[in-house]
C-alpha cells in the first residue's frame, strides 16, 4: 500500500491510493468534501489539518508519498513531509 498525496489546487490535495485495499477506500469516503476524479484516478480531499492529521494517523509510516512541494504540510502537521 502507498498513498501519494499532491496539491490539487490552494484548497484540496489529491490522494492516490496504490495496492489499497476496501477498508483504505471507506476510509476516504467517509472525509467530508471528498470526491473521486475518475479521469485522474485520484480523490480530491479538502487541505485542512483534520484531514492531513487523519491521513496521518489511518497509514502506517513508511506508505506515504508527499510531493515535496507541499510545504504547507508541514505547517499543518508539524513534520517534514519525507516523514
């Protein structure tokens, strides 16, 4: 299992889940404001702490991808995002 997060747009990241099983998928559907973009197979989830903070806690370290750019991840859950 990896989980790529990328920055969707100032307000949302993009969430891709590789070798995911169902428990991984209910766990983003239950994110408010989540949606599947089917073109870029990719869930769009809001930027917010909560939900970076619950990303954080559900995946095990070490299945993480954050693109480096997303600095803003730092300022919201207190670590580099090499992790």
């Amino acid at each position: 299992m990896e989980v790529v997060i990328t920055r969707w747009d100032d307000r949302h990241l993009a969430v891709s889940l590789k070798g995911f099983i169902a428990e991984d998928i209910a766990f983003i559907k239950r994110i408010p404001g989540r949606r599947w973009l089917p073109d870029e197979k990719v869930w769009r989830i809001p930027f917010r702490k909560e939900v970076v903070n619950s990303l954080v806690t559900r995946f095990p370290e070490g299945q993480f991808s954050i693109d480096p750019d997303l600095t803003d991840i730092q300022e919201l859950y207190g670590k580099s995002p090499d992790r």
